[in-house]
C-alpha cells in the first residue's frame, strides 16, 4: 500500500534531511496581521492569497487546470466501500497502477481485444497523498512536488486518478468486464507478460476474491494500464493511432458509438468546482506548501517571475530537506493530532461572503461615470452592505472608529480559533486566511474612509476616488484569483460543459485529451464535437 510505503521511505528523508543545515525558519505566527497596522499592504512576496486558494481549490478541476503546477502535498482518504475503476487493453491484471473514481475513464484504456473494465471497492479507509494541480499529467512542472518527495530534487488528465502500489491490499475485486468498444478486433502488436509462464514465484497472486481474471496473472511491476516500464516508449502514442485503427463492434452490435474521450472529459466536469472529488476527504490540517514563506528560495525565484511561472523545482536544496522533513512528519504523524477546525469550510464561508460582492463592487466601479454623486452613493451602499456588522456605534467617523472597522472585518472568522493545538501546517493555513481577510477589509475600509462624508463632495473630487477604487479592487480581485470566480458567463446550456485553457507551451501529457490554448479564459467545448488535440486537467493521488 503506498501510505505503508511512504512511512519507510520518509524514515529515510527525515534521516537524510537532519544532515542539512536549515536556515532561520520564518515564524510565521510572529507574523500575525492581528499585530499590524489595519491599513499596512501586504509584501511583494506575501503568499497568503496563494495558500488560500491553494485550500480553496483542493480535489476541484477548473482551478487545478488554471494553474497547473501544484505546490500542495496533503494527506487524504478514501472511505471503505468507494467504487474505484481500473481500464486495460491488455490481459491479466494489475498490481502496481492506475485506478480512476469513473468508470468513463477507465473505460478510456479498455478498448482493443483485450479490453477490459475492472471494477473495484476499498475494504478498509485508504490512507493516501494528494499532490494538487494537474499532478496526473507530465506537463511541464506539475510533478515537481512528486519529484521531490520521492527523488529529492526536481527533475526537468481529464479527471482524478490514483497511483496504487499494491492491488492485493485494501481492495477487493467485484467485476471485471470485456467492453464493448469501437476496436474489438485491435489486439497489442506485441506480446505482454500476463500468462502465467512469465511469473516467477515471487510474484504477487490475483486477488483472492471476486471474479476470475481474463488472460492472465497479476503483473508483478508498476506498469501504465497494463503497459510495462520497457514498453511505455514503444507505445507511445497508441492513442493518437486509433482514428488509423479500423472499427469492429463486438458481435451482434447494432449502430455506433459515442466518443469515449469525449464521456470521460466529461465525466470530469462533474468534479470542476466547489465541492470537487466527494469521494476523497482531505486532511488541511497536513497540507504541506511549498508557498510557505519560510521557504525562502522560492520567495526569491518568484520575484522575477509570472504566477504561471511559479514552479517547486526553483527550490534550493536546503529548503527541500526541510520539506521532506516536514513530510517525513506529517505521513508518520498520528491522524488525531490536530484540532477539529474546518479549513476548507472556513475558506468556502470566507468566499461566500465576498465571491459575489467583489464582482459586483467591480461592476459598478467600471460603469461609464455620467453623474458621479449618483454613482458614488451606489458605490456606497455596497461599502457599507459589507462593512456594517464589523461597525461599532461609539467614535463614529474617528480615525479608531475605521481602525476598528478594518480590525472586525479581518479577525471575525479567525481570532477564536484554538491555536494552541494548531499542527505547523494549520499555522500556515491561519496565518494565510488572515492575510486574505487583511488585505479585503484594508480596501474596503481605506474606499469607506473616502465615502463615509462623500456627500457635497466636488465631482472632480468624486471622479478621483472612483478611478482610485476601481484599481484597488480590480488588484484585491486578481491578487485573490479565487475559484468561484472561474465559470462561464453567461453559464452554459445543457449541451456544453467548460474547461480552461492552459498556457501555451504545455509539452505533450503522458494520455488523457490534449487541449490547445493561450490563456487562462474560460470557454465552452459543446459536447456534440471535441477536437483530438485538447488536452484536460489530471490530478495525482
């Protein structure tokens, strides 16, 4: 199983990372906004904001594909009794590969002769890692986290999958299944070990229970749907071969099919936003960053760069022993050492209260000014809409009155939480939460100040502020980038589902659709055509 697996494996990182000399760790609760100035402005270097919608956006297709280089690592489970699926076009089955939550894709790799659907269900909770991002993907960075848990150093899909190190353990076989598919006739051109003369003894059996297995014994090594490591480069591309592949239905077919790429992209969308993956619960309270600001080279190699340049592979390899490190801590770390906060209900209650209000305060900011009294009153309602239940009745229009205003507004969620039982990580997670809620109420407080006596105030004067809000707001909106803001507008029809557009550049993934694209713009793909050369979104777990 990988957790057990991981557990010897980081034995060895935390021997090798206490070699290391570490540089001053940045303490981050010393940082607390609490103690600040309520009008002081985050650093250029402040991670806060990307933290936030790093928990924000965990296990959720739309933002992953936004930015897909991860920069997370979490621990997560997988309740007993989720139905889990594995797709092969080779016989026999497997013991270290991928399994997917949908059967649509699964079903993507099940074609051929050999095609076949193996469903399975967990026998017990499946304590796993969760690496954010487009992890399941080899784009280019988005297995730089993985690299350094497993290799210690960075090296240069359309739905959520796991990597499963051992089929025997912690599932149970309850179907496999020959598919009906587009190319029955297909067979690999070349030969597979899965008969039971390429076994050695030391190979591991086909699970005890459940149906018998078609063509075969367990393949003892990792293989890629039933494709071994030496023969992965040899069949590179299979499926950009298919449209050459003739069609044969399986007998006694009747009409066609539909496009099974198309069903599983599809089949993804269901997980796009807010909750995302149901069946996989995420434990915050482990959520590693590599965003953390104690990680200073990171901080440094971010200076230069664009948010979709950020990449873990800038890090120095001081800061990736003291990573490894903390993963060596978290894996081994007993699950009920942590306090009961909910961190992805707190930022969902966070973007709840200003997801909607932000956009509109930017609406109304950006609306042509024919007659600046009127607009600014409408600009102020939505100030005080916001701001009234952090409004103290007492030193109303005083300097302490705004101070204490802003202070409200940043502490309501935050300030009684138990931060005495708080892991390293949910320090992180609080220090990053009051970051985001600071620099929100800091813009509304400092437009409130203008707007509180704005009435009689000069339309010269009246102009300049709103010119001065919008592009704070518009900066507060992009410096937050938060997932509820990535949809369609207006939303799609029934007959189309959205996905984002990467940047340009990507290098080819391992599988999955290939989507071609120069920005981020959400946009629709109707589900009457797919163009072959899109690619989705695939996180690793």
């Amino acid at each position: 199983m990988l957790w057990r697996s991981l557990v010897l494996l980081l034995a060895t990182i935390s021997i090798g990372a206490s070699q290391v000399p570490f540089t001053p760790v940045v303490n981050v609760a010393a940082q607390s906004w609490l103690s600040r100035p309520w009008n002081e402005r985050p650093s250029e270097d402040a991670t806060g904001n990307l933290i936030f919608q790093s928990l924000s956006s965990l296990l959720q297709m739309m933002p992953n594909s936004k930015h897909p280089i991860g920069h997370s690592i979490t621990r997560v489970t997988i309740p007993q009794g989720t139905v889990l699926y594995h797709g092969r076009f080779v016989g026999g089955c497997p013991s270290m590969d991928w399994i997917a939550f949908d059967p649509e894709h699964a079903m993507m790799f099940a074609f051929g002769r050999n095609g076949t659907l193996l469903t399975y269900t967990a026998t017990r909770d499946l304590q796993l890692v969760y690496f954010d991002g487009c992890s399941g993907n080899k784009l280019g960075g988005v297995i730089d986290t993985q690299d350094i848990l497993i290799w210690g150093a960075p090296r240069a899909e359309g739905n959520t999958e796991i990597m499963y190190c051992n089929f025997t353990q912690g599932l149970e076989l309850v179907s496999a299944m020959s598919t009906v598919n587009p190319i029955v006739d297909w067979e690999p051109p070349m030969p597979f070990p899965t008969s039971h003369q390429t076994r050695s003894k030391d190979d591991p059996p086909p699970p005890p229970q459940g149906p018998n297995l078609p063509g075969g014994h367990c393949t003892p090594e990792a293989t890629f749907h039933g494709l071994t490591k030496d023969r992965i480069d040899e069949h590179d591309g299979f499926r950009t071969q298919e449209p050459d592949i003739p069609f044969s239905y399986p007998k006694g077919w009747k009409g066609a099919l539909p496009n099974l790429d198309i069903e599983a992209f599809h089949a993804g969308t269901w997980h796009n936003q807010f909750p995302g993956e149901v069946r996989v619960h995420v434990d915050p309270s482990s959520m590693i960053s590599l965003y953390d600001p104690a990680l200073t080279s990171l901080v440094e190699a971010r200076r230069s760069m664009t948010r979709d340049e950020y990449r873990p592979a800038n890090i120095s390899e001081v800061d990736i022993a003291r990573v490894r490190s903390d993963i060596a801590e978290v894996m081994t770390r007993d699950p009920a050492v942590k306090t009961r906060v909910d961190w992805e209900g707190l930022a969902r209650v966070v973007q709840d209260r200003f997801g909607d209000r932000l956009p509109f305060m930017r609406h109304l900011l950006h609306e042509p000014v024919t007659n600046a009294t009127a607009q600014i009153m409408k600009v102020r309602k939505q100030l005080v809409a916001s701001l009234i239940p952090y409004m103290p009745r007492t030193s109303i229009g005083k300097p302490e009155w705004f101070a204490t205003i802003a202070r409200n507004c940043a502490v309501r969620f935050t300030d009684h939480l138990p931060q005495t039982g708080f892991t390293k990580q949910e320090q992180i997670l609080l220090h990053a939460v009051e970051e985001v809620l600071h620099e929100i109420c800091r813009v509304y407080t400092e437009a409130w100040v203008d707007a509180f006596d704005a009435e009689g105030k000069p339309a010269s004067v009246i102009r300049e502020w709103l010119v001065k809000w919008r592009d704070d707001f518009d900066s507060l909106v992009e410096w937050l980038d938060w997932p509820v803001w990535i949809k369609c507008d207006p939303a799609c029809g029934v007959d189309a589902n959205r996905t984002v557009r990467k940047a340009a550049g990507c290098p080819k993934a391992s599988h999955g659709l290939r989507m071609a694209g120069t920005n981020h713009a959400a946009f629709r793909l109707t589900l009457k055509g797919f163009h072959r050369q899109r690619q989705t979104c695939g996180s690793s777990i």
